[in-house]
C-alpha cells in the first residue's frame, strides 16, 4: 500500500547500502508497525525495535523530570 490509515507515506528507505527505516528503528527514533501487506521488513524492525527498548535507546530511555 502507498498511505497508512493517516494518509502518511509508506516507504521502504535506503541511503547507498544503509536502510535507513533499520537505522531509526535500531536508534529507538521510530517503531516498527505491522500494515498488511508491506510486511517485508517487518520481523527485522521488530527485532531491532526490541532491543533498543531493552537497550533504553531514544524514545525508550527514561523522561527527565
């Protein structure tokens, strides 16, 4: 599919050899979703996704108060 249920683009991108979706993914700067049927990648960015929540990296670290 071309949009999410928002109207967002979906899209698959890559800088060279460097997936870029992996990287923020793995930085904890995005989630993996799961939108049938572009599921390709998605068992990967779980996986990433896991262990920068076990890690704390990003949007997974601790909120200052």
């Amino acid at each position: 599919t071309d949009r999410d249920a928002y109207e967002r683009l979906l899209r698959y991108v890559y800088v060279g050899n460097t997936f870029v979706n992996a990287v923020l993914v793995e930085e904890g700067f995005a989630y993996s979703y799961y939108y049938p049927p572009d599921t390709k990648h998605y068992d990967e960015l779980l996986e990433l996704e896991l262990a920068a929540e076990a890690a704390g990296r990003g949007l997974w670290s601790a909120c200052q108060s």
